[in-house]
C-alpha cells in the first residue's frame, strides 16, 4: 500500500528473496543496435505518445520549469540556516504549485540552487505555522508526517531523498530495468539483486503505471555517499501552543556520486557551463487545505498532472551557469 502523503515505497513492500534472472532472447544485429542508441540517445522529456487515453508525458514540456543555476565560489556552511550572503543573492524558484493540479498551495515553499566544482546546492525555505516532525532514525517513515524532497535523474537511474524538520533523512536509488544489465549496475555488489540480503523492490511507479521505460530496481538501503544535509527551525518544534514561521533545509549534493545516474552514456566530469539536469523538488503535508481546488497534499516545484513524482520527464530543468552569484555577468 502506497501511504497518500508520499511517494516513497513502504517497508513491508520489500522483497526478500531473491529472484532467477531470465534473459530475453534479441537479435543482435544491426537494426537492433540502431534502435538501441536510438532510445538512449531521447531526452527524458523527448517522448510524445499515447498512454492509456493520456499522452506522455502527462504535462507538456513548454510548463515545466527552467533554472539557471549560478555558481558560488565560496564554500557553503551547511547548517541549514541559509544566512550566507550568497543565498540572499540567488534567485529563488516560483512558490511551488500542487503536484497535481499546478494551482496555487495553502503555505509558501521556494528553493535556491546554487553550484560549484564538488557540489550541487539547495537552499529550501518552508512555510509552516506548526513545525511538528517525530522520527529520528535513518530511513524511518517520514512520509508519515511534513517533509521535503528531492529527486535527480540521470539517464538510467534516478536518486530519491526525503528530509523532515529534525534532518532524518529516508533515501533511495531507482534504476531503469531496460539498462540494469547492459549499463552494469549488476556488477556493483550492493546493486546486484542476485545477491542475498540485497534490499531491492520491483517499482511500477505511483499513479502512472504505464511508463514507456517500463519497471525499475529500487534500492532503498543505499544512500548517497558523502550527501551533506541539514535543517534549521524558525520556532518551537513540536509545540502546537504557537505559532511558528517554517523551517529550512539545506542540501550539498556530491557530483562525485551523481556518476552512477549516467552509466551506459557517461556525462563528462567535472561539471561545467551548460550542462543540464533534471531534478524533483517537493514538499509533502498532513495537513491539507479545505474547498476547492482540491489540495492533494503534495506540492512542486514543477507539477507532474498525476500523483506521482517518479516522472523524470515531468522534472524541473536545471541548466548550470558559469556567473558567479552577485557578479555581473562576463
């Protein structure tokens, strides 16, 4: 069972055994390898056909966000406090919308993107009159309460990380099945599912149930090395008798480890001017709001038209941009 307040798969859904692989038998000749590099070579967003009565991708292309993303030249302090100056000086995105529907949400949520050679950078700011959040533990059920999230993908694999305001972060790493095998994932022992004791769940999305890659891997013991988090509270955790103004994250993600999103077609390293990524930015509620429009309790960055964030056609463009935040440009 999928909880509605997250996307995140469940504990109970693992599965424990280990299944015998079977290969489908292909014709290796030269059709089927110029179809092969055809495939590989389509953008994420770069599919238009019918799903089901409904075109893919379920919102078109032209509405989802586009960020230029400065860089900074000064090392970040991630404390989650956002007070260096060059967050007041990066530009934040839109407040987010419902992931659903795109129309306008209870409380305000913005992030700011910033990056340098070893690190991608998200400054959230979150909007919540009662700042409540319970678990402690790593990869607890956090969907089970607030929390903010965050997704990016790569062309065979994508990397999931959920925060909730006292920093106790649930991760995972989903990887399309199509290339599991030919781009070598199996050969990376805590990603081989032929291995015992290996965590891994058969994944057929949220509410899209017919995407055109078909099923993935998810790995939910794994984590991303060297991630660096933390949050930073604007009042009284866990006191409903006041009011409080929200909380804020902050996130450096390692490029070094992003490596592994990109296997079969490397991108080449280290990041530079121009390169584009396609990341997931959400928050996710108990607490909904009464009436119409109808509050789904997800809200995004950029909205996917279904209760799903495992869409990476439906993410946020990042394009990087090699103008130092608060210069002017070359």
């Amino acid at each position: 069972m999928v909880n509605q307040h997250s996307f995140a798969l469940r504990p109970h859904a693992f599965e424990w055994a280990v299944p015998q692989l079977g290969f489908r038998s292909m014709k290796f000749n030269s059709s089927f390898w110029a179809n092969l590099l055809f495939v590989l070579a389509l953008p994420l967003s770069g599919f238009a056909q019918e799903e089901g009565g409904k075109s893919f991708p379920p919102v078109p292309d032209e509405s989802i966000p586009r960020y230029d993303v400065l860089r900074t030249k000064k090392s970040m302090v991630i404390d989650g406090k956002l007070d260096e100056a060059v967050w007041s000086k990066t530009r934040p995105s839109r407040k987010f919308v419902d992931l659903i529907t795109g129309e306008k949400t209870r409380y305000g949520t913005t992030v700011k993107v910033l990056w340098d050679p070893e690190y991608l950078y998200l400054g959230y700011e979150i909007q919540e009159p009662n700042v409540q959040a319970k678990f402690t533990e790593r990869d607890s059920p956090i969907w089970q309460e607030n929390d903010v999230e965050f997704f990016i993908a790569g062309k065979d694999a994508y990397y999931e990380l959920e925060i909730n305001a006292r920093g106790t972060l649930y991760e995972g790493l989903f990887v399309w099945q199509d290339v599991y095998e030919t781009a070598g994932f199996s050969t990376i022992p805590e990603l081989d599912v032929r291995r015992e004791g290996v965590r891994r769940q058969k994944f057929n999305g949220v509410g899209l149930k017919n995407h055109p890659r078909g099923l993935r891997w998810a790995f939910l013991a794994w984590d991303l090395p060297n991630l660096k988090s933390a949050v930073s509270v604007q009042g009284t955790l866990n006191d409903p008798s006041d009011n409080d103004q929200g909380w804020s994250v902050e996130l450096a993600i390692p490029w070094s480890a992003l490596k592994i999103l990109d296997r079969s077609i490397p991108r080449k390293w280290p990041p530079k001017d121009g390169d584009v990524w396609r990341v997931d930015v959400s928050r996710f509620n108990q607490q909904k709001a009464e009436g119409e429009p109808v509050d789904s309790g997800g809200w995004a960055w950029s909205h996917h038209g279904i209760w799903d964030s495992h869409i990476p056609e439906c993410f946020t463009y990042l394009i990087l941009k090699d103008q130092i935040v608060g210069e002017a440009k070359p």
